[in-house]
C-alpha cells in the first residue's frame, strides 16, 4: 500500500508488526474482533506479532491466522524487536504496540500506533509513537481506511 501523506511523507507499507500482549490480546487470549480485521489486512500488508508470549499462548491463538509469530529470546525485548523491524526494511512497516519495550520498535517504523487498551500506554510506547488510539479495533481500522491515517498525519 502507498500513502502520500502530505507534509509527512511518502510511503510503501508492506509490514505490520504488533506487539501481543496489551496490544492485541488480553491475559494471552486474542481479544475479539482481531481476528476479522487480520484477515482483512492480509490481503494487503504481511503481518506479525512480536511477543514475549508470557502466557504461553500466542501460537494457540493465532494458529488459524496467516501472520507470523516471532517469539522473544533475548533478555533486552526492547532492542530485539526493534531489530525485528529493522530486519524487515523498517520504512515499509508499521508497528502497533502499548509497552515499554516496544518504545525503540515504535520509533523506528515509518508509523507507528500506540494503544492504550485495557492496560493503559507506558508514556515513552506514546512519546514514540505517530498516532494514539484507545483500542486495537481503532489502530486497524486506520489501515483498512488509509484516509484516516492522513487526515491525522499530514501538517
């Protein structure tokens, strides 16, 4: 998908990386509604999650989904997933997440979306963020309405 977001920037989405807990799920379970919108999204944008998975789920849940699940392993979560992205040509990626440790994943894709949700946003997951959403269905919906991603972004 390209956007020209005027004033912002220009820009070839291909990626979506969303944290899992606190972004799209809830105690380890997908939160409702998710599912839907992936299906959608994948027809356009490759899709994954990026996780810890502390409940030990994330596999389970998303199993039926066509999104790649990449796992934690390292102690310093929040280098690896900005790695990730970076591995992914981060310019073309959007990262969705309400954590801490997706602060340097945030701040270095081409938009980032931070969710505030059931457990609230840690404060630099928003200072590094483009956009600030209340729930996961909203941060989807921008990128299934790309004209809303510009009504925000240009200046």
């Amino acid at each position: 998908m390209t956007i020209n977001i005027p004033n912002f920037k220009n820009i070839e989405l291909k990626n979506i990386v969303c944290d899992y807990n606190g972004t799209i799920a809830k105690d380890g379970k997908l939160l409702e509604n998710v599912s839907h919108l992936f299906n959608k999204l994948s027809k356009d944008f490759k899709l994954y999650v990026i996780t810890a998975d502390t409940f030990g789920s994330v596999k389970e849940e998303l199993k039926h989904l066509d999104i790649e699940v990449i796992v934690l392993k390292t102690t310093n979560h929040t280098q690896e997933k900005c790695d990730f992205v970076k591995s992914l040509d981060n310019e073309s990626c959007i990262a969705i997440g309400n954590g801490n440790n997706d602060a340097l994943m945030l701040q270095n894709t081409a938009i980032s979306i931070a969710v505030i949700g059931f457990e609230g946003c840690a404060t630099k997951a928003m200072l590094n963020s483009d956009i600030v959403v209340n729930n996961i269905e909203d941060a989807l919906s921008l990128l299934l309405n790309p004209n809303r991603l510009i009504a925000t972004l240009r200046k």
